[in-house]
C-alpha cells in the first residue's frame, strides 16, 4: 500500500501559520520605548510623582519607582522603565 500523496501534507502550512501567529502576538504584545523625548519622560514622571508612584529624593538626587523599588537617576531612563513596567504587569494580569 502506498503512503500518503505528499500533495495532501498540509503540515508544512500549519507551521508556517503557526509561526506567522506567534510573531503578530508578540508584535502586539511589544510597546514602543524607544520614542520617549526628554520632555515626555519628566511630564510622565511629573505625572507618576503626583499619583505617588515616584518619590524624588533631592539629597541623593534620584527616583524611587515605588511599586517596584528601582531606583533612578534620569528621568527619561524611568519613564522607559515604568512604560515597560507597566506592560509586563498588564500581560501578566491578561495572562491569569
């Protein structure tokens, strides 16, 4: 008895579907840190210090992340940090 016709393999079409679904989620899932401008990074940071997510210490001339306890000496450096921050615990909370 002869084996399958190979024309009917379709298995082949199921990976690269597979594949090509894979890399559109992880597309989606991914958030754009690479634009944040030094006047974007201290109007989020501005921001996060009024909602208590950032404690500035002047002394020592930083900022705390509080949620996370990160600590920061640049602004732009942090509103990177808390945008990323913010995704992960938004993938992880979609994921539960």
């Amino acid at each position: 008895m002869p084996g399958p016709d190979p024309h009917d393999d379709t298995s082949r079409d199921y990976e690269q579907f597979e594949k090509a679904q894979l890399a559109q989620d992880r597309d989606a899932a991914g958030i754009d840190t690479a634009d944040v401008d030094d006047a974007t990074a201290q109007s989020l940071v501005n921001n996060l210090v009024d909602a208590d997510v950032v404690t500035p210490v002047p002394e020592d001339q930083i900022l705390v992340h509080e949620p996370s306890g990160t600590t920061f000496d640049s602004s732009t450096q942090l509103a990177v940090f808390h945008r990323g921050w913010t995704a992960a615990c938004n993938a992880d909370a979609e994921g539960e």
